[in-house]
C-alpha cells in the first residue's frame, strides 16, 4: 500500500465539504472524482464500472508519508514537576510482559512498566504484576533518591508481584508542560494522583490532602471524553485515541453491572496501544459536493503508476429532501464495524475456511501490520475491540475488494450489486445511510414509498430501530435484501461522534464477549449485545432474523405452498413452479448463503406472515447460530438442523404496507447473473414495482 487514504466523513450532502487525507510513498499522484457503479471484478457479472467526472479535486498532488500513531492516553495539558513528587495510581496490567509501557509520564518523568514491574529510569522493582489483577503502586522521588512499591489488592495472591524498593535515580528538572497518562499501556489505570512533595511510608497508606497536585477521578463523565481532576486545581485532561471506559475497577464487587447504577465501581481507563479513533493526517485535497451531484457512491480515485487507491464517500439528497421514490438505506454502522477487520483470516477461525489466506489482499495486509482494528478484531493483550472510526483508512471501504471468508465482496462492494441493478432497471433511488437515520430518525424515511437495505445492516442503533419500526407502522415499505440484520446494539458515542460502540454481552455467535460488568455501553449508557435480549429480535421487525452461517457455498431456494397463496403469488410472476431460485450469484454460487435467516414465530415473525421459499441443505459448515441451541449435541450442522434453512418472507403491515425478506446476504450477488435477465433480479423487481404501487396491501 504505497498509496492509501480516508475521508473526512462517509457521505455528504451537495453543498457539504469532504476532506481528503493521503499518504503516498511516491513523490506524486493522481486524483480524479468518479462514480463508482458496480464494484465486483467476478468474470460472471458485469465486471468492474465507474464514471469519470470533472471536479475541483482532479489533478497532481504531491505525495508524502503520514504515519499512523496508535495508543490512547489522558492528555493534561499543564501539570508542574518539581526535584521532590509523588505520583500514585491503581494498576492492572493486561499484557505486563509486552516491552516497555509507560504509565505516567511527562518531560523528564516517566513512570514505566518494564520487565512486568513498576520502573523509574535506572531504577526497577524487578518483580513483575500478575495480569488482570490490581496493583496499588507508587513512586516516591526527594531528589536523586527514589522509592517504588507495587502492592497487590488481592490478598489471596499471596503478595504475588509485590514490591517495595529504593535506589538512586537522575534528578528531575522543575518544569511544568504536558502529561500523558497510559500512553502505550495495555491495562487499567484508576485514581491516579500527583503530589508535590515526596510521601512518607504512612501517608502512602492514607493519601492526605496537603502537596496535592493532581487527582483524577475516572468514574466522573465516563460518557465524555474528560478525564476530571478534583483536586480543585482544574487540571483536567482529555482522552486520546479512544481509551475504553465503563469498564470495572478496583471496587467492582458484581451487585451492580452499570455505571449508572454504582459509578464509583467503575473508575477505571482500559488503555491499549493500538487504539486509535483519529489518525490525525493533514488534508490534501477538499471537495464541496455539488449542487447537481445525484445521490450515490463516488470516490476519490488515487492513482500513482501501478499504485491505486479508491476513497470512496456516499452522496446523500439535500438535506430535508428526498429526490427518488426508493430509499436504499446503506449500512454505514456496519461498514464501521466491520472496517479493517482482519480476524477471520489471521486466527485460528480461518481453519473454518479452507484457502481463506490465498484470498488475502494488499489492503487486508496493511489493516493487520498497521494494527487497524475492526470489532471483529483483539488488542495487543487479547481484548475485543469495543470502538471503531471512519477518521482513518479503511482499506475494505473499496471497490474492487473480495472478503477473504467467501472470496466474493461484502459491505460495500456487495451493496453496489443492488445499486447496480437498480440502475440498469432504471428504478430512481437515494442514497441515504445509517448516520443519517440516528440523526434525523422518521422524518427521514417517511417521504419514500420503498426502503432497501443494502445485504448486512446488521448494526443498528435504538433511534434507528424507533424510526423503521414506525415507518412500517405507518404505511411504509421494507425490502430488506440481506442476511443477519437488525442484531447487534450499536451506538454513536456522543462526545465523539466518528466513533460507534458495541459490547458483545456474553452469548452469540460472536469472536469475542464482554468481560463481566462490561455489557454497557460506555457512551449512552445502554445495555449492549444483541437485540433479541432487549426484547427486539430481527423477526419481529423483517420477518426472519440471523440463524446461520457458512463460506464454501449458496444454495438455491425452493418455493413453499405459501407462494401460492393469491396475497403472494404475484411475487412470482414468469418463475416456474418448479424452478430452483438462484442457483447462481457472484457470491458463493448463489442467492442463499454466506449468512442466512429464518422466520420464527417463537421469535416475533408475524402470525400472517407467508414463507414463500426456502433454501436448505447446507454443510456443515453451516453452524446454527448458538442462541437457538440450548446443549451441545452436535446437531447443529446444515446437514441435519432444521434450523440451517434461509427463508423468503413476506407479510403485511399497518397502513398498508408491507415487508419482503429473502433473509440472505448473497441474495443481492445474484441480480446481475445472466446479463440481469433471471429469476432473483425477476422476483426482486416483481416486489419493487409493486411496493411502488399507490394501491394498499391488506393483511388477512
């Protein structure tokens, strides 16, 4: 990747401004605005399409090299260091072995984890921290003699990393600037104290007031991004790169497993040193979307001899308008969630697909050195990702770019399957995201008559999960053509508002799952994990909802009596009665696979709804979704579980409207086959053209 970048923002409006930030080991390069169309090179569709435009962005920008700087940190910005001080924290190292970790440090001073043990320049308690346990630790300097203690919290540890030793060290330089706190620490800080003067031995055990310098409380404004200081000196700081917060502390005793409820059990700062929510890169280049830009995707395209590079950015209507009858609704907190992610092929899961590693690109190469994480992704000491940010390069935001797991596109390249065939059918559409519906909720939707979702919105906040759930019950009109939507609670962080959070909560097909205590989101406050545990399965919104998933390959599907039924029957108009349905597609050979759903009514899928066809069969790979098995009995394969199955729904809703779901991510895969000319694009505009219609649906 010698020539790589982001944008300031996934979409905008005309009339909004882009940045656009590059990093180019060539001494030039390219960049020309186009309009990215279809984005799969597969040989049995369409192949790759864009459109060349004239703009203000075309032209040669001169290259040069912006670095990434991982590792989050409190930033303070003035704190006074004298020759005599005492710094004190609690500690809980995640990874004490992993080199050198300053803890607290400033011009000068730097209070470090070396070797697992406290250290302060020549001088080491050398004895090393059990990981994930709590340390009081302390160092005390009067001059060039220095006094470091490490004492754990845990009495049953038996003063397992305990220490307390004294030595000469340089002495410090009185000065007053910045200080950093966890900067490149993999673990938890909490209550961290500065004093003026050295602390005697008794005083390290009562902390008195007089000399304070400094005293940060971490369990105040855990939703922001201050770090408050309530000494009364006002030297508050603020997080960088995205620190985790809402995270257990020394005083977590499990009676409580929020914040809100007992925030003082949770005054901890879990810092890693490969979080980053901003690579903090110069601009090079800005663009003001024009006035007469329709709604799409566009990009800007770098290109450099052999080096290419795509930043692609979606335009949305004018603001408060809508200019097309037919909302495709692109998941944009999915995009994120997924950005970077690297763990399927770098892990021990990428056993689960054979060949997965062969299939691997450039950009997925850069996202895994650069430590780009996803959500799917693990820090430095083995911990989930809990953020994610669109302020950095997200190399499978691209065009032209196959997921390793299935070899065939996923997010965006996969939603540009539909927002081509759309185009060659000459159906107008807009082009809106999942930030906008968080933002401007029901008013948003209500001026279209169709909403598509693109192949996986599967992360959804509570303000867009209201404004679908009253659209529908307003008259609207879902075609939702994915597989595993509607699942994981997701959330805009407030004071950061780049940055979506997630917890896994403690059940799920999932690569991680939440540490005890830790289920609630740090930046509202709500509790995470699926939506199914907040009373809101994806059945009782679309019909089906997540049920399995597998990589070697799609099935067709077959019609059910139910799509005979005259409410339906007319969704299958020129397909045969007989005639499998998508035993083709540009992603694993068909239109049911990769991740499919199931209709439920256990689950909430309406008591009218019609299955109209199902896809089953599968392999092994295929593996129910473990929410639907209560024991291990190994029975849970394509082969032999009923569950394994993707089923076609449709159903009516109030007002008039209703909902259509094939319940499968690779059903969208399949619209171009054949030059466009087969049975999934068929069924799919058959439904289109009469969610169009002005003429009411009518339940039974």
């Amino acid at each position: 990747m010698e020539l790589v970048g982001y944008t300031s923002r996934l979409s905008a409006a005309p009339g909004e401004r882009l940045s656009f930030m590059v990093s180019s080991k060539r001494p030039g390069y390219e960049a020309r605005l186009v309009r990215l169309i279809h984005g799969d090179e597969h040989p049995s569709g369409p192949g790759f399409k864009e459109e060349e435009l004239s703009s203000t962005i075309d032209g040669e920008y001169a290259g040069r090299v912006q670095e990434l700087r991982p590792g989050s940190y409190v930033l303070v910005p003035r704190v006074p260091v004298g020759s005599e001080l005492t710094v004190q924290t609690w500690l809980c190292a995640t990874a004490p072995e992993a080199g050198e970790q300053p803890l607290v440090s400033c011009d000068g001073f730097g209070l470090v984890l070396r070797n697992g043990g406290l250290a302060l320049g020549e001088l080491e308690t050398g004895v090393a921290v059990v990981p994930w346990e709590w340390y009081f630790i302390a160092a005390v300097v009067s001059g060039t003699r220095a006094r470091l203690v490490q004492w754990p919290l845990r009495s049953g540890l038996l003063g397992a990393g305990a220490a307390d030793v004294e030595g000469d060290v340089s002495p410090l330089e009185p000065g007053e600037g910045p200080l950093r706190i966890g900067d490149g620490l993999n673990g938890r800080l909490e209550a961290p104290r500065i004093y003026s003067r050295a602390l005697s031995r008794e005083e390290l055990d009562d902390l008195p007031p007089d000399g304070l310098v400094a005293a940060w409380d971490f369990s105040l404004e855990i939703s922001s991004r201050r770090a408050v200081d309530v000494s009364g000196n006002e030297r508050h700081g603020t997080t960088v790169n995205m620190p985790m917060r809402g995270v257990t502390g020394r005083r977590w005793t499990g009676r409580s497993t929020s914040f809100l409820e007992e925030p003082s059990h949770y005054g901890a700062i879990h810092f890693h040193d490969d979080d980053l929510d901003d690579a903090g890169w110069e601009p090079d280049f800005e663009l003001e979307v024009p006035e007469d830009l329709p709604s799409g995707v566009y990009a800007a395209r770098l290109r450099s001899g052999d080096a290419e590079d795509y930043l692609p950015f979606l335009v949305t209507p004018p603001r408060g308008t809508a200019t097309a009858p037919v909302a495709f609704l692109a998941p944009t907190l999915t995009y994120l969630a997924y950005a970077n992610e690297h763990y399927s092929w770098s892990s021990d899961f990428a056993v689960w697909a054979p060949g997965i590693r062969d299939r691997v690109q450039p950009g997925d190469l850069y996202a895994a050195e650069q430590r780009l994480l996803s959500l799917y992704d693990f820090h430095t000491d083995g911990e989930g990702a809990c953020y994610s940010s669109y302020l950095r390069p997200i190399l499978n935001f691209r065009p032209k770019w196959d997921m390793p797991l299935i070899g065939a596109p996923q997010h965006l390249g996969a939603d540009m399957h539909l927002l081509d065939w759309l185009e060659h059918e000459r159906f107008a559409r807009d082009v809106i995201t999942d930030h906008d519906l968080h933002r401007d909720g029901l008013d948003l939707l209500r001026p279209y008559g169709v909403v598509l979702t693109g192949a996986h919105p599967e992360y959804w906040t509570e303000r867009m999960l209201d404004a679908l759930d009253a659209y529908l019950d307003g008259g609207g009109r879902l075609m939702y053509l994915g597989g595993n939507g509607f699942w994981w609670v997701t959330s805009i962080h407030p004071d950061a508002p780049h940055v979506v959070e997630i917890r896994r909560g403690h059940s799920g097909s999932s690569p991680w799952r939440s540490r005890p205590g830790e289920v609630h989101h740090s930046g509202t406050g709500e509790f995470g994990g699926q939506w199914r545990y907040r009373g809101r399965p994806p059945q009782r919104l679309a019909g089906v909802g997540f049920t399995a998933q597998g990589s070697d390959e799609a099935l067709p599907y077959r019609r059910e009596p139910d799509s005979f039924d005259p409410r339906a029957s007319w969704i299958f108009d020129g397909v045969a009665a007989d005639e499998p349905i998508g035993d083709f597609g540009l992603v694993l050979g068909g239109a049911g696979g990769a991740e499919i759903d199931r209709a439920d009514r256990a689950l909430g899928t309406p008591p009218h709804a019609l299955v109209l066809a199902t896809a089953r069969g599968y392999t092994d790979m295929y593996q129910a979704q473990q929410d639907d098995t209560d024991f291990h009995d190994g029975r849970t394969g394509g082969t032999v579980s009923p569950l394994v199955r993707a089923d076609m729904v449709f159903f009516e809703t109030p007002g008039g409207g209703a909902v259509f779901a094939p319940g499968s991510i690779s059903w969208c895969g399949s619209l171009s086959w054949n030059g466009y000319d087969n049975n999934v694009a068929r069924i799919t505009g058959n439904v289109l053209r009469r969610f169009l219609s002005s003429e009411p649906f009518v339940a039974p």
